[in-house]
C-alpha cells in the first residue's frame, strides 16, 4: 500500500525503495548502527555519575543505582588539575579563535573571489600551495617561531597563529564565488564600494554559511590538542583538552572524577550541536566541499 | 571567474563617473589596493605562522641545533640530520605505523561513511534523528574519545565493556593497548578514529547523493538495470566521483595528522608510534633536537607531497566537469 502512495513522488525504480523486508531490514541495520554510536557518550555519562567501586565492580551495570553529584564540587576543587581554569582557557581561545578565523578568512576570501585585481589567481594559488603543507607538520618550525617571539604558556601563542586558516579562506572564496553578483551590483549603484557591498550586502546574506564555517572553526578549536600541548607548557595555561590528557596519563584520579571532567568538556560542543545541526549540515554540504 | 578583470574594472569605472584617460589606472589602483585591503592582513599571517617557520625549520634543519632556534655558525652539519633520521630505526618504523594506519583508515573510513549515507538516503523514518546521532560524535575530542575508549571499553580488564561483552561468549580477557603482540591495539585506535570522523564524511556523501539527477536512474531502470548493485556500481559510484576523490583526500590528510589518539592511547611506545608523535618527541621531548626535528618534519612533508600528487595523479582530480 505504502508503496503506491510514494510512488506517484518516488518512482519505484528509484534506489530509495527496496521491497517491504528490505526497508525492515535497512531501518534495523540504521537502529543498531545507531546505538553503537551512542554507546560512548553512554558510559561518559554512565562513569561519571557512578562510583568507583560500582564501575569497577565485576559485574556489568547499566547504571548507578544512586547517581551522586558529589564529583563535582571535588573536580573543580582538585589541586592537582587546574580543571576550572583550563574550561575558561579553552572558551576564551575557542570564541577569540573562531571570531579571528571567520574576521580574517572571509574577508581574504572575498578578496580573492570577488575583486578583480590582476594578480588575484596567482594570490590564490600561493594560498593553495600553503594548504598543501599539512598543518601538523608545520608544528615544530610554528613552535620555534612563537617561542621566539615569547608567547609560549600565553593566550596570544595559543589564538593568534591559529587565526590564518588557509583551508577556511579556500572555502570562504569557494562560497563567495557563488554568491549572487546582482545583490552587489544593486549595492556597486548605490554607490557602495567593495568593503561597504560586503559588509552590508554579502555578510548579511551568508548566514547559513557564516554559521557552518563558525561551528567547524569553534569545535576544532576547542577540540584541538596537539598545538595547546606545544604552547601550554604551565598548567596555566592548559586547555580542557591538556588537562584532561594530563588526567588521563597521570592516572591518579579517580575512574568518576575523570568522566565526569569529559562530560564537561563535551558538553559545550554537544549543546552547540544539537542546537545548530541543521546549518551545519547544510554548510557542510553547500560550502563547495563537494570537491 | 566569470567576468574578465577588465570589464570588471570597467563597471567600477562607470559607477564613479571619472573622466576617462587617467581613470583606468587610478581605477586599477583603486581596485588593487582594494584587494590587499581584503587580503593583505589573512596573507601577511600566513607569511609569518606559516611560511616563515618552514624557511626557518629548513635552515634549522642543517645545524646541530639542540635547545636553541639560532644555532652557531660552527654548528652547521649539512645534511647530517637528513641521514640520520634516514638511518634512525624509530623514525622509519614510524613511518611503517603510519603506512598501517593509513591502510585500515582510509578504505573503512571511506565504505563506513558512504554506507552510512546509502542507509540513510533509504530511510523514510527518523532521518533527521539518524543523521544526528552518526553526526555527534564528531563533537568530541580526540582525547574524550581516547579517555572512553581506553579507560571503558578497551581498559583490558574484566570491567571493560568489550572485555565484558567478549565475556558473554566465553572468551578470555584481552589486553587490547598493552601488548602490542598480537597487534589488538590497531582495533582501538582505528574504531575510535572511525566513531569520530565517519558522521561527517556521510554528510558530504549524502550532500552529493541528492545532487544525482533522478532521470538517470529511470533511463536506468528503463534499460532492465535491477536497482540495487547493478545502479549503485554503473550509476550511484560513477556520480559520486569528485566526491569520493575529495573524501579519500581529506581522510588521508586528516590521517597524516595522527597524534591525538595515539599520545593518549598508546604514548611514547615504539610498537605504535607514528611520526607526529616521534617528532613531537625528538623536537620538543627532553632532548629538544630542533635540527634532527625539522629534518624529520621536512622529510615527511616530502614524502607527503609526493603521495599527494600520485594520488591525485590516479585518481584523475583535474579531468572532473563542474566543481
């Protein structure tokens, strides 16, 4: 029956429609797919509102018995691990990485897909041959060159030579060479020039994209681990990241103590996620990634 | 671009009224320092966080420099450290753990993401609900996830979930990251890696699937093509080509970059130790050897600008219509 219904919108030729069992089949594979991918954030929440005597007790829990939030306070008062102060270093870094990033690559971006000036393509290849150094590699001469300039365990050594992000300039132009010319040549008769057409015409018409772009840079950067573990040589100076790497190796808090330290450390990002998914996925997929 | 620079140059001209012998250059400059006005501060900060540093890690790479980034003169060794990182068996096993990785991630990673996206383009039921759950785990870090994995479900003990689930069939303990023989702990670091990444690479997958025009597979169907294997191989595969090379691309890149999960999983271990680790090791370790460091970092940077353009070269990336 259902089948006649969508047929009339989804021809039954079309891949999307298998026979009844077949539909069954696919919705069961997607559910157990789906539960397996949940199983991780499952037992953070699981362990960190536990014991440790229930997490390590021999037989399988599905969870505690009496959820107990004294972890909490003991995180946060824990000498060891400066965990307060690294979730303020990471939400300073991420918001003044992300502002940085979008200020700096799109402007660049529209610059190279949108003025006409005469060396603009070879500008644009020197950008892409840029990206094809891969960042990571780039770790150890980035080091040598921040310690130099002395912004090791300090806020500038940990934002700013993050901020020129070739990738997300490449995807910036990607997208601004889609942008609908007649909008700025409405603007260009109203005498508007190239700086005020983009701020008044193209930024406040990309707002899915600005968005995508946002999420991506903020949840790299407050993801990152490998450039705050290079700079962040004072535990002053630790991102959440750091520090719960330092949990982790150090091994002498308790199994609670640290899920619940990842709880809180994924918990800003899930939040961003659930709330803005939809445009990101639709930047991702609109942002010229398709190659 | 669509519009030639000239032409360009000539509607901005005609919105400004100058009189015309002298606006053409005053209008190219204008249009010039407009460029470097939106340009010039994103391209002098890729010139010193990035260009700079790799000029100064190449110069660095010929000296004998130990704690220092301005080594002596006396200190100069010519390519002393190119070949003994060549001759240095940790940093060519290193590489081999690479290669590894690279083998099982990027083909699983690859089929995982674009499976996900063929399910999910097949469901009529909960779509929003699926994609998000197979999307979330790219919200969390690498070291959340490597916290999880080693401490919950790979931790080798009878408490561990997989241990625990192996347990239900009667299976014995397995220590999964600490004994590297037999080599269990490549199934933690590749699931882990694949939790993480697989949502996002499905999103480009199921972006293009929907971009593959509906006609072909009537003309398809039309022909006697059963849907099915025979429309994903002749039709869903070919269509999602510029896609699919963008993909292994990305993953192979993001793979490069490996030193999350391994620092956190495994550390300073020779059986697992890919490059990124032995480098941050040598350059920033206790030893500090930025020479013998870059020399490393430049070698890599070689070998993976050599991969790149083969890979590109085989999977054809310039003979691809469109964008």
């Amino acid at each position: 029956m259902s089948a006649m219904t969508t047929a009339k919108t989804r021809p039954g030729y079309e891949p999307g429609l298998g026979s009844k069992g077949a539909r069954a089949a696919n919705l069961v594979i997607l559910s157990v797919l789906a539960v397996l991918f949940l199983v991780p954030f499952y037992l953070i929440v699981r362990n960190a509102f536990a014991t440790d005597a229930e997490i390590t007790a021999p037989g399988w829990m599905w969870f505690p018995s009496a959820p107990s939030w004294e972890n909490l306070p003991n995180l946060f008062a824990d000498p060891a691990v400066p965990m307060a102060r690294s979730l303020v270093n990471s939400a300073v870094v991420a918001v003044a990485s992300t502002a940085g990033t979008l200020l700096l690559c799109t402007t660049a971006g529209y610059g190279l897909a949108r003025i006409p000036y005469r060396h603009a393509d070879k500008v644009f290849y020197a950008v892409l041959a840029t990206l094809m150094i891969p960042s990571a590699v780039t770790f150890v001469p980035s080091f040598v060159m921040v310690s130099s300039l002395g912004w090791i365990s300090d806020f500038r050594g940990l934002i700013i030579p993050t901020l020129f992000n070739g990738f997300v300039a490449f995807l910036c132009r990607q997208y601004f060479l889609g942008f609908p010319r007649e909008l700025e040549e409405a603007a260009r008769v109203d005498g508007l020039g190239y700086w005020g057409s983009f701020w008044r015409i193209v930024i406040p018409n990309s707002g899915n994209f600005l968005a995508a772009i946002a999420v991506i840079t903020f949840v790299g950067a407050w993801n990152s681990f490998l450039w705050p573990l290079v700079i962040g040589r004072s535990p002053d100076s630790w991102t959440v990241q750091v520090a719960l790497s330092t949990f982790l190796t150090a091994q002498t808090v308790s199994l609670s103590q640290l899920f619940l330290a990842a709880l809180v450390a994924i918990f800003p990002l899930v939040f961003v996620f659930l709330f803005l998914q939809r445009f990101l996925v639709q930047g991702v997929a609109q942002t010229g990634l398709k190659g | 671009m669509a519009v030639s620079p000239a032409a360009a140059a000539d509607t901005d001209r005609a919105g400004t009224g100058d009189q015309r012998p002298r606006s053409r250059r005053s209008g190219r400059r204008r249009t010039a320092l407009a460029f470097w006005a939106f340009t010039g501060p994103f391209l002098a900060g890729l010139a010193v966080f990035t260009v700079v540093p790799v000029a100064w890690s190449a110069y660095l790479s010929f000296f004998d420099a130990t704690n220092t980034v301005t080594p002596l003169s006396e200190d100069f060794v010519g390519f002393g450290n190119y070949t003994r990182m060549l001759q240095d068996q940790a940093f060519l096993d290193s590489l081999v753990t690479f290669s590894v990785f690279a083998a099982f991630i990027v083909p699983l990673t690859f089929a995982c993401s674009l499976g996900l996206a063929l399910l999910l383009d097949r469901v009529r039921f909960a779509r929003a609900f699926f994609r998000s759950v197979f999307f979330l785990p790219f919200a969390c870090s690498y070291v959340v996830a490597s916290l999880v994995w080693k401490m919950s479900i790979f931790n080798g003990v009878r408490y561990g979930l997989a241990n625990a689930v192996l347990d239900l069939f009667g299976v014995d303990d397995v220590a999964w990251l600490f004994n590297p023989d037999p080599p269990w702990y490549w199934l933690v670091i590749v699931s882990l890696r694949l939790w993480i990444q697989c949502g996002f690479y499905m999103i480009l997958f199921i972006a293009a699937l929907q971009q593959i025009p509906a006609h072909l597979y009537e003309a398809a169907y039309v022909d006697g093509a059963k849907p099915g294997r025979q429309t994903f191989w002749h039709i869903t595969l070919p269509q999602l080509r510029a896609t699919s090379v963008a993909v292994v691309m990305l993953i192979l890149i993001a793979a490069y970059q490996a030193f999350d999960e391994f620092v956190n999983l495994i550390g300073n271990q020779a059986y697992a130790r890919p490059p990124l680790v032995y480098l941050y090791y040598t350059a920033l370790g206790t030893q500090q050897d930025l020479g013998r460091g870059s020399a490393g970092a430049l070698i890599l940077a070689l070998i993976i600008a050599i991969v790149t353009l083969l890979q590109g070269r085989l999977l054809g990336f310039g003979n691809k219509e469109g964008r």
